[in-house]
C-alpha cells in the first residue's frame, strides 16, 4: 500500500475524533483555559520578574557604591573636586551647541567638565 493511501486514511479519523471529543460548551473552556493562563503569568509577575528585579537593583547599587568608594582618596587629595582632565582637543569636542546652552542634557558638575569654563 502507498504512503499516500495510508496518511489519506489516517488523516479523516484524526480530524473526526478531534471534532468528536469537543465538547458542547468549548466556549467555557477556552475561558477557563485563558483564566489559568493569566493567572501563571500573574504569579510569574509578582515571584520571579518582581523580585529578579529587586534582586538585580541591590547587586548594581552595592557594585557602583564600591566603585564611588574608590573615588574618595581622589577627591579627599583634591579639596572635595575631582581633578578636572587634561584639556586635549579631541576631548568634550562640539560642533554645534545644543538647543539648551553648552553642557549635555545630563550634565553633572561633580564628574563632567563644564563646557562654560572652557575657552574656544
């Protein structure tokens, strides 16, 4: 017998007993299917996403706290500033000024050079 005669009767007894076993109301079902679904992704939420994320906040802060501690002695030798960066040309290099004055729109006087001060 040929492998296309054979799928060719399998295939209408798959169809017919997956038409069979529906039940009346699939409605419900599919409901009640969607319901569990929301709520796997719910619980999911509130015990894996939330606290990975609080998890991930804790890790990068105590990272960044001891990166700020190496900075200290720096400053402590510098009168409370960091000691501004040797003025090269290549370096805070403008083309054109912003739509706001001369510093990024992230300027933080503390760890960037203030392009006001600065001649040229």
């Amino acid at each position: 017998m040929s492998l296309l005669a054979r799928s060719s009767r399998t295939a209408p007894r798959f169809v017919r007993a997956l038409a069979t076993n529906a039940p009346a109301g699939s409605q419900y079902f599919v409901q009640l299917n969607a319901l569990h679904t929301t709520d796997l992704w719910r619980k999911i939420s509130f015990y894996v996403a939330f606290p990975a994320t609080f998890v991930t906040c804790a890790w990068v802060y105590s990272v960044e706290s001891e990166h700020a501690a190496h900075e200290d002695p720096l400053i402590e030798e510098n009168n409370g500033t960091l000691p501004q960066p040797p003025p090269y040309a290549y370096l805070n290099r403008r083309v054109k000024p912003f739509p706001w004055g001369s510093n990024s729109l992230f300027f933080n006087p503390r760890y960037n050079m203030d392009m006001d001060k600065v001649d040229g």
